[in-house]
C-alpha cells in the first residue's frame, strides 16, 4: 500500500512538473522556421585595439614611467627611399640591425612594400594601410580567425554586460616577425588559504 501511495505522488509530482514546463516544450519543439528569432543585437559595441608597434619603433630612451619612447616609422623612412627591401634580417646593416625573422619561408617583401612604411601588400597583390594588418593575418591563419571572431581567441577588456570592449589586435600578443609564443619561465601560483594549511588550524580566525 505505502508504494502504491508512493508511485502515486511520485506521478503527481511529475505531471505538475511538466504542466509547469509546457509553454517550454510547445516553443522548443517547433520546427526552426517558426521559433522566435534570438535578439542578435550586441550586448556592447565592440572595437579593435591599434597598438603602437603598427606605426613605430622602440628606441633606448625612456619615458618617466620607464617605458621605452617609440619612434615613428615616417620619422626615417621619409628621409629616403630604399632601392629594395632585404631578402633576409642578415642583410640588414643600418636600420633594424639585429631584427629576429622567423616567419615561415616569407621574406620583408612579402609582406612589405618599397618605399611606404605604413602600407603591407597581401598575397594577392593588395594594398592594405598598416593599421588593417589583421586581413593580412588572417591570410594564412583562418582556424585563428575564426576563432577570434567567435571570442575564442585574442581576449579583449570591457565587460560583456555593458560598456565598451575593446579587443586585441594580433601584435598585441604576436611579434608579426617571430609569431609564435617564446618559452617562458611560470610564475609561483597563487597562494590559497584554504589549502597547504593557509587560512586553517589554529590561528585560522585570529
């Protein structure tokens, strides 16, 4: 008898469950085409951050928070004209001497143009002003673009719930010469103080 009466509330239970939920049910089991559409409107504009490596060089002078003072790349370039651009970082003698160049088999004029410091050429030709290089990126990395325009890579700052939100450029966190992340020495984890005995025991409260 007490299972009966237990099967019995159980069902009970269960049928107030899914009356609760049958507007759920009758919306989510409509074919596509007739469900609401979600509201595609953006939460918060969203722009791309243009770091200062696009139009400048760091030189040895710091400014008053020890930062390097960078130089514009017009301040040199405009002084004169190279006859062509170097084959490879060995052949650079004046300017940029000591560059690292590892960058698949590409060479300066493959991405480079003679002459005008803030243009890039793409593959195909194209002409792109500096502060668009990202296109340029994204020639050859198309797994890493697709993810930067899901929000999976590239990180941002801002906040998803309102306000501006800025999001990295790719030399913001790649040299556009050597792109690959360099080894790196990890820092000590954070210190918790619920665990390795921080934070327990008896001076836990003092």
């Amino acid at each position: 008898m007490h299972s009966s009466l237990h099967r019995s509330g159980a069902a009970a239970v269960l049928g107030l469950l899914c009356l609760a939920h049958a507007a759920g049910c009758k919306e989510r089991d409509q074919p596509l085409e007739l469900r609401p559409a979600l509201d595609a409107t953006p939460v918060a504009a969203a722009t791309i951050h243009h770091p200062d490596r696009l139009s400048g060089v760091p030189t040895d002078r710091r400014d008053s928070l020890g930062r390097p003072i960078r130089a514009a790349c017009v301040t040199c370039h405009s002084l004169r004209r190279p006859e062509a651009l170097p084959a490879s970082a060995a052949e650079l003698d004046e300017f940029h001497v000591g560059l690292r160049f590892e960058h698949g088999g590409m060479r300066c004029a493959s991405c480079h143009v003679i002459g005008d410091q803030d243009t890039l050429r793409k593959a195909d030709g194209a002409l792109l002003p500096m502060r668009d290089a990202m296109q340029l990126c994204a020639q050859c990395h198309g797994p890493q673009l697709r993810d930067y325009e899901k929000g999976a890579h590239g990180g941002m700052s801002g906040s998803y719930a309102g306000g501006a939100r800025v999001r990295n450029h790719c030399v913001d966190c790649h040299d556009p010469h050597v792109p690959a992340f360099q080894p790196t020495t990890p820092v000590l984890p954070p210190r918790d103080r619920f665990v390795d005995g921080h934070g327990t025991g008896e001076g836990a409260h003092r």
